[in-house]
C-alpha cells in the first residue's frame, strides 16, 4: 500500500509582490486548480510542502485539506524556483478526480549493470529519461523500473514497449521509443573530442588574428 501525504493549506488573500512577505516567514504561495475545480489562492508552511516534496515527488496523490473546504486530492503539478538560490517560492497543485484516469509523465529508475559498459567497451546512450502513462490517479506509480543488464550485446536496446507496467497502468508514449542503447565507447570518445575540437576552433582563429593585429 502506498504512503499517504497530506498537506494543510489556508486560503491565500495576499497576491502579487507582496508574497514576498509571505516567504520571508516561511509561508509558501501556491494555487490550487483542476478540471472542475476553480483556481484558488493557497499558502502552506515551506518545511511542511518540501518535506512532503521529497518523499511524494510529482507522481504521488497529495490530500489537500483547505480550511472550509472539502479535501481535495491532487498532484504536485509545477513548482517555480529562485533563478539563483533554487529554493521554491511557488507550487501548484493539480486536483484530480479520483474516478477519472489521467495522462501524467512518470520517471525512469536504471538499475543493473551492462556487461559491455562494465568492461569499458561500450557507453550508455540514453534518450528518456522519464515516459507518459495513462492511469486513475491512485494507480500511477512512483517510477518504472529499466534493468540495464539485459543490454549484453551492441545489437541490443530497451524501448518503451519493453517496459513492465503496473496493473490498469496503460502508455501514452510510443512504444516505438527509444530508452537508452549502447554506443562503443572509442567512437563516443571520438565524437566527443570532434565536438571540442570544433568548439575550441574559432577561438583558436580568433587569437591567431587577435595576434596578427597586434604585430600589425
């Protein structure tokens, strides 16, 4: 069974630059919104939201308990960041009906090891990193699981339709979709030396006539 998250937010009357106010004391602005339900203004204490952040992710139901309101159960939808500190200053949730199944995107976890990779032969070359689901809302998953060890070979790779979903968890994403494969590790080392090469190269002609002015 999973774990169950909840947050206590109050309605928010203060909006635009004055929530500046709000997070000096700690109080993170969000708004509240879904198919259904009107947008509404909320704040919630910021060790509270980043603590149940952390463990719930974007994929996981949070229940939202609103003063005066009915508990809504929603997603971590979005979250905005100071451009520098990187703290969040702003969240959204995104109530869902419990009865209807939505579109969500939900992260890839690697695991094992690929022989080639091991051995030095060979490098990963990941393409996804996280695929769409369709789902009810209390059946999305944390994550699904890609087992790298099966790519023994340079003729092998995983794509989407490769992977093992949970029970009434369908895709969204093709399943044509590449996931990651493997590339031969002195070709990479090639490519990546080509791709400085050309990026160190006008700047290299650069000095050279810089140099020539100069003498001029």
């Amino acid at each position: 069974m999973s774990e169950k998250y909840t947050l206590s937010l109050e309605p928010r009357a203060v909006v635009g630059k004055k929530v500046k106010r709000l997070r000096r004391s700690g109080i993170l602005p969000a708004t509240v919104y879904g198919k259904g339900v009107e947008a509404i203004a909320v704040q919630v204490d910021a060790r509270s939201f980043n603590a149940v952040y952390r463990r719930a992710g974007r994929t996981s139901l949070v229940e939202l308990h609103i003063a005066g309101r009915q508990p809504l159960a929603a997603f971590i939808h979005a979250l905005q960041r100071h451009p520098v500190t990187r703290d969040i200053i702003h969240a959204d949730f995104r109530a869902v009906d419990l009865s209807q199944e939505v579109e969500v995107a939900v992260p890839l976890h690697f695991e094992g090891e690929s022989p080639l990779v091991e051995s030095g032969e060979a490098v990963l070359n990941q393409v996804l990193n996280a695929v769409e689901i369709r789902a009810l809302p209390s059946n999305i998953p944390a994550h699904l699981t890609v087992d790298i060890s099966s790519l023994d070979g340079f003729d092998k790779s995983i794509h989407v339709r490769d992977l093992t979903l949970p029970p009434g968890v369908t895709l969204a994403t093709s399943g044509d979709e590449l996931i990651i494969s493997l590339a031969h590790a002195r070709a990479a080392e090639e490519e990546e030396a080509a791709a400085e090469e050309t990026t160190a190269e006008p700047e290299l002609v650069r000095e050279r006539r810089e140099s020539k002015e100069e003498e001029e």
